[in-house]
C-alpha cells in the first residue's frame, strides 16, 4: 500500500506540531530539551517559535525534494516515510515522557519493537 504525498507532508507538520506543542508542554513541567540548538533558545519563547519553525520548514523542503527526486529516482520511494517516521519519533518520546515512562524504558521498549520487526 503507497501512501499518498500529501499524507506524509500532512503527517510530518502533524508531528512537528505535536513535538512543539509538548516540548514545550514538557519544558513547562521541568522537563529539558535534549537538542542542544533548541536547549538554548528555550528561555525565549519566540526566538524557540521562529527556530522550530525554521527546522519544520527545512524538514517540509527536504521532504518535497524527496518526493520529487523519488518520482525519477524510484529507489529513493522509503526515504520519505522514513524522514516522516524519523519526525514521529521525537513527538511520541515526548508522549511517553509526559505520561511517566522513564528514558530507559523507552529505550528498551523501542530497540525491543525494533529487533522484532527487523
């Protein structure tokens, strides 16, 4: 099953808009951003606004270009649901952390789904 262009580019806003939302959700409960780049913006609410949407943006134009390189070059096809799968990750690590997880169990439980897919 091919998933449609719009569908990625539509998920991946979907995850960065969730990652921002509970980053800073997360960062508000005493939680601290691991992306040393966004650690230090932070403290100024619109400069850390103007940077995410920065890396959304790149993330978008990367995706696009993908797309398109994709259409000539079929080998390139995965490479855009893995960057979506990639923008995912950040948003649901947030989610398990806010809901109690700790970072260790995480990571197990991740390289535990990993090494029983692969």
């Amino acid at each position: 099953m091919e998933v449609s262009n719009r569908m990625l580019l539509a998920t991946f806003l979907l995850a960065s808009l969730g990652d921002f939302a509970t980053t800073l959700y997360g960062v508000n409960r005493g939680f601290s951003e691991a992306n040393p780049a966004l650690a230090k913006v932070l403290p100024d609410a619109q400069l850390f606004a103007l940077t995410y949407l920065s890396y959304t943006l790149l993330g978008i134009v990367l995706l696009i270009f993908v797309i398109r390189i994709a259409r000539t070059f079929p080998i390139f096809k995965p490479f855009a649901s893995l960057f979506v799968f990639l923008k995912i990750l950040p948003f649901v690590n947030n989610v398990l952390l806010l809901s109690g997880f700790t970072p260790s169990s995480i990571i197990l439980t991740t390289v535990r789904w990993l090494l029983n897919t692969v």
